[in-house]
C-alpha cells in the first residue's frame, strides 16, 4: 500500500476510534422509576376495566365498497430512522447508521412522521403540537395534507383519540384489534 494511503487509513481508523470513544464515553441515560403493579396483582374489575377500554367496536367493512370495487387495500408503514435512538437519547453510532437507511433510502419512496416520541407520556398539548407539526412538515413536503395517523410506538395515550379527530385525520393505523377498517 503506497505511505499516502497508510496515512489515509490511519486517519480514518483514529478518527473512529475517537468517535467511538466519546459515544461510548457518554452516560447512559437514567431509566425512569415507575411503580408498576404487576397485571397478576390486579383485581378482576381492575382487569376488565383495562381492556374493555380499548376493545375493537363494531366492524366499518361497508356492505359494498365505493364503485363497485370488490377489495380495499391499505398500505401502512413504519419508517423510524434514527427516531428510535433519538427517543431513548442513546444515539450510538451503530444504530445510526442503521437508521440513516431509512432516511437516504427509504423515506423518498413514502412518508412517515415525526419523532417517534413515546405519546403515552407527554401532556395532551405537547402531543397535539408534534401531530400538528408532523402535519404541516409533511404537507409542506408533499404538497398535500396527510389523512390518515400512525401513532409513535403504535400507542395511544388518554388523548391521541380525541387529538386525531379534531386535526381531522380520516382513519388511524395504529391500533391492531382486527385488520378491516
């Protein structure tokens, strides 16, 4: 290998190995104490309470579909790039290259959303706003308004029901209780 290339590569290798040192160097992020009671401790109300919640409703399937069609399809995504590592704050360099497939290479084939922050704890008002900003970044890219919402982590807190049909989204892909509208 001619010197010029050897010193090349050695730039390289102590310039990964420095990447990798502060990466790895940083504290790891302290885990949340939650108190959770473990579902076996539950009452049965407590149980059924919990899951009737969030039971599937009445089937939307129309009794025939719009111009005579014989099948609806849905395609729905998810395409989290580096999202994921943003979320949890552990962005290694690993799994940020890995996410930057999805950023290079996928997202220009379709769209997807913000952050994926986990809803499930935020503020109803925090969660509105990133939807709100998820909407008006992808209409602004698209040039049309999305109609449709896949919650970050294909969760729902206590307000993403109400907070999807007051942005007016027309269905959501998130849950997965049946697989017909």
């Amino acid at each position: 290998m001619p010197p010029r290339r050897v010193l090349c590569a050695v730039r390289h290798l102590l310039l990964a190995a420095i990447c990798l040192r502060t990466v790895s160097a940083q504290p790891a992020p302290a885990a949340p104490v939650t108190p959770v009671t473990p579902g076996w401790r539950w009452s049965m109300d407590s149980v059924r309470r919990t899951v009737e919640a969030v039971r599937a409703g009445r089937s939307l399937t129309p009794a025939q579909w719009p111009n005579g069609a014989r099948v609806a399809v849905a395609l729905s995504f998810d395409v989290d790039n580096e999202t994921v590592n943003l979320r949890f704050g552990e962005p290694t360099v690993g799994e940020l290259s890995q996410g930057q497939y999805g950023a290079r290479v996928a997202l220009p084939r379709i769209v997807a959303g913000w952050i994926h922050e986990m809803n499930t704890s935020l503020p109803a008002d925090v969660e509105r706003e990133l939807v709100q900003r998820a909407i008006d970044t992808l209409t602004a890219i698209t040039g049309m308004r999305p109609v449709g919402y896949r919650a970050p982590s294909w969760n729902f807190s206590p307000n993403t029901l109400t907070i999807v049909r007051e942005l007016g989204f027309l269905y959501e892909s998130s849950l997965m209780a049946d697989d017909g509208p």
